[in-house]
C-alpha cells in the first residue's frame, strides 16, 4: 500500500450511524418539557452547525430567548445518553460489512466528529463497533 493510502478517517453521525433523528427527538423532549417543540423544519438546518446556532434559530422561530442555555444543553445530553442506552442507535446500512474489509486490505481507521468524547464513544459502543477503530477524535 502507498504512502497516504493507508488511513481512513470516518465521521459519526450520517456516516457511520444515522442518528439525526434521536437528536432532533431527544432536544424536543428537552423543549418539550419548556412548553414547546421545534419542528423538523426549524430543525434541520442546524445539523452539523454548531450550537450558539441552533439556539438562535430556535429563538428565532419562538420570537423570544431561551433562557439557561447550559442547563438545556445539560438535560439535552441526559436525555441523549438514556435514549442511546435504552434504544441504540440506528446503523447506516453498509458499515458493518465495510468495516472488517476495509480491516482486511491494511487500511488504519479512525473517527472524527464534533460530538463529545463521551457521545462517540457511548455510541460506537452501543452501535456494535467498539475495537472497529484504532482511534476517536473528537471536535472538543
């Protein structure tokens, strides 16, 4: 194998599990208990951004602030972590075949995704792929 070759970095959500629809569920359980939901609309846009912007956009479509951003975010990441727990996660199709072959022709893997530490590993677990990757990255 040549040079450069040898090394495949794979994003989490979308890639390797498809997962969108648990965290638009799990922020809507979180709003849910504030007296509102977000609809899918108002939520879409703000896969993969970041989330100073996925509050202004849902204060934006409220007409008001939400207060204590760091507590929703705290609740929104319990409430994630139980429903990954209790649930699992939803595998893209694909990746669990690719994986081990991609193993077998001497490609090193890793993943790299913005989620926390704790979130990638907790769903790389739960998905099945635990020892699939020699490294996680995290974009913390």
């Amino acid at each position: 194998m040549t040079e450069g070759r040898n090394c495949i970095l794979f994003d989490m959500d979308g890639v390797l599990v498809d997962s969108e629809v648990q965290h638009y569920e799990a922020w809507n359980r979180v709003f849910s208990e504030e007296g509102f939901r977000i609809p899918w609309d108002v939520y879409q846009p703000n896969i993969g951004s970041t989330l100073p912007n996925m509050f202004k956009n849902v204060e934006a479509y409220l007409g008001h602030p939400l207060e204590d951003h760091d507590g929703l975010l705290a609740r929104y990441k319990e409430t994630l972590k139980a429903m990954v727990e209790e649930e699992g996660v939803k595998e893209v199709p694909g990746v669990r075949e690719l994986l081990p072959r991609l193993r077998a022709a001497g490609y090193r893997m890793a993943v790299a995704s913005s989620s926390p530490v704790p979130e990638i590993e907790r769903t790389i677990r739960v998905s099945g792929l635990e020892g699939e990757f020699e490294l996680l990255f995290s974009g913390e």
